[in-house]
C-alpha cells in the first residue's frame, strides 16, 4: 500500500519533469535555429589601384559605423563557431569581420578603424607570404594578437589544390599544412585552429583532413549567412570589394537571414560528371514564401528551378548553360512569409578545366 501511495505522487512529478525538460529541449532546439551570423571578408583596404580586393577607407568607415549604430555584436570567427555549436543564445543581430591574405594594409588603414569601436578582426594568413613586401610580419601578427585579434592558416602556399588528382589532392594539401603549421609553432608558439582555404576550393577530403588535424573550423569564399544547420568547415562570408562593398549592399547583407538548408546534394563543389551541373536543396519551410524564390548563376538569372512543396521545399537547380569559368555560384533567395524578410544560400562549384 505504501508503495502504491508513492508511485501515486511520484507519478505526477515525473510527467511534470518530462513536459519541463522536453519544452526545454524544444525551446533550445528552436533558439539554435534561429541563429544567425553574417560574416564578411575583405582583402585590402584603402589600396584603390586594386579594386578586385580592396575596399575604400571611406565604406569601411561607413560599415563599421552601421555595425555600431545599430548594435551588432561583433565576433571572431573563433567566437562565433563556438557559440554557434553551444546551446547558449546569440544576439539577433551578430557579425564577423574577417580578413584573407594579410596585407599590411589591415594594420596601416584597418586596425584604427577598428579600435574606435573595439572591434575584433579574424586575419588568415599564408606563411609563406608573411614578411614579404605589402605583407604583415611576424612581429606585426604577434603585436594584433596580443590586442586580440585572431589568427587563422591560410596555407603556406596559397595553392590549387584541387588542380591534381584525387590522391595528389590528399598528399600536397597535407604536405602543405605540416609546413605552414610548422612555421605557426616557431613564430607564435602554437597552430591556429581555423582555417580558409585558398581561393574558396575545397572538397570533402580537405575538410576530413582539417578535422583530423584537429581544426575547429574552416572558412569558405561563397556568400551566404552562417547559420545552425552551416557545414563547419565550409563557413559562408560576403566578400567585400570596391564593387560589392557600397553601404547600402552592405547593409543588406547584414540583415540577410540563411536560407534553412536541410540538405544539399552534392556536398562537393567539384564538378565531377555533368555541366551544367544539377544541385538539389532541402529546405524547411517553415518560414519561407516559395512563391517568390529566385535563383542566380554567378549573380544573372540564367538558371532552371523546379520547387516540390511538402513538409519541406525540394529545389532542383540547374545552370542554363555549361559553367565556363573556375568558380561559379548557384545563389538562391527568398522571401519570408511576411515579406519582411529575405533568405539566402549559395553553392559553389569549382570547374577544374579552366584556370583563373
């Protein structure tokens, strides 16, 4: 009788616990999915005879001021990984200021702008690269580190990798790796955990290694926002330039949210059999008006999609025509269902047939 009696009044506390902790899972679930990151790269700054790669003192001004005037949270790349693969809350509005190749232009013309709002930059660097003319030095990286800024692996040779063959591919990327994280450990005492890969090209087998070697995370050059369901080691960032750097693109693409990707199919960049090559994306449809989805090739409207609805949006995307450049990005947007909203994913392929 006596146990009946405790089976009696646990009974209600133990369903109590279950709806407690089950809405608890639920809610974290639905919070790490509304997480999202707009990270951006930039190159050179203030370097105007170089406009592919460069971005005017006075838009950087500008970009930094709109951060800070409407309350973003600046992150490292570091940071922001971090807590993107936590179950603790980001700020809705969140960003992250990257920087590839380590001109010396970043601590000239970059770094004061910065520390007006003390803001904190991710810098990649390729060893072989640092010291040289145009470039940080070793003492130069020490010192930004020291004021906090962070350091990633860039490669040592800045190299095509996926120019050889798949067994090549496997045996220069690591060879290439052991040296530049050879020279980090001399210079800095330590091997970064981040890496970017070296134009944006990577495959699967790249991304295996990093992890193997015990890297945390890996910066891709595709746009796009980082979000909870983003591949780690193939993290979305919008480059900024002289032509897509102006305040106001800018400012869009700060308040871009991710396109909800369950799914992609490939997950290798590579074009391997057919071009145009096809990618399929499956996407929650939660909060996503289908009527309106746009795709790109490379910013023109010059591709196929066909949209399944159900449970979820199955996008089937095609280029109208072969790709003919090295890299190429299928881009797709759209609206929210209230409209006052816009979502946004790219893919990159890699054509391995054409040079630069």
């Amino acid at each position: 009788m006596k146990s009946q009696k405790i089976k009696i009044i646990l009974l209600p506390l133990v369903l109590t616990l279950m709806v407690f902790f089950s809405g608890k899972i639920y809610l974290k679930a639905q919070n790490t999915n509304n997480k999202n990151i707009n990270c951006f790269v930039y190159h050179r700054f203030g370097e105007e005879d170089l406009p592919s790669t460069n971005i005017s003192i006075s838009t950087f001004k500008q970009q930094l001021k709109f951060l800070h005037d409407n309350n973003y949270t600046v992150l490292t790349l570091g940071e922001a990984s971090e807590r993107m693969k936590s179950n603790e809350n980001l700020p809705e509005k969140t960003a992250v200021l990257t920087v590839d190749d380590g001109y010396k232009s970043f601590k000239t013309a970059a770094v004061p702008l910065l520390d007006q709002y003390n803001y904190k930059a991710t810098i990649f660097v390729c060893t072989q690269y640092v010291g040289r003319s145009g470039y940080l030095s070793w003492d130069d990286i020490r010192s930004l580190e020291e004021e906090g800024h962070e350091f990633g692996n860039h490669s040592h040779s800045h190299e095509h990798f996926l120019n050889y063959s798949d067994s090549e591919t496997r045996e220069q990327f690591i060879d290439d790796l052991v040296k530049a994280e050879e020279i980090f450990r001399r210079e800095l005492g330590d091997t970064p955990d981040l890496y970017c890969y070296p134009y944006g090209e990577y495959n699967p087998d790249m991304q295996e290694i990093l992890k193997e070697r015990g890297y945390k995370a890996a910066a891709a050059q595709k746009s796009g926002v980082f979000f909870s369901g983003t591949d780690l080691f193939a993290i979305p960032r919008f480059p900024m330039t002289s032509t897509y750097g102006e305040i106001s693109r800018f400012q869009s693409k700060a308040g871009m949210k991710a396109l909800p990707v369950i799914k992609e199919v490939p997950g290798n960049p590579e074009i391997k059999d057919s071009n145009p090559p096809r990618l399929t994306l499956h996407v929650d449809s939660e909060k996503i008006n289908p009527n309106n989805i746009q795709c790109f090739v490379n910013g023109r409207r010059s591709c196929k999609i066909s949209i399944e609805e159900g449970s979820q949006l199955i996008l089937d995307i095609r280029s109208s025509e072969p790709l003919r450049t090295r890299r190429t990005l299928y881009t797709i947007t759209a609206p929210s269902k209230s409209g006052g909203q816009w979502y946004w994913y790219s893919h990159l392929w890699v054509n391995t047939q054409y040079g630069e």
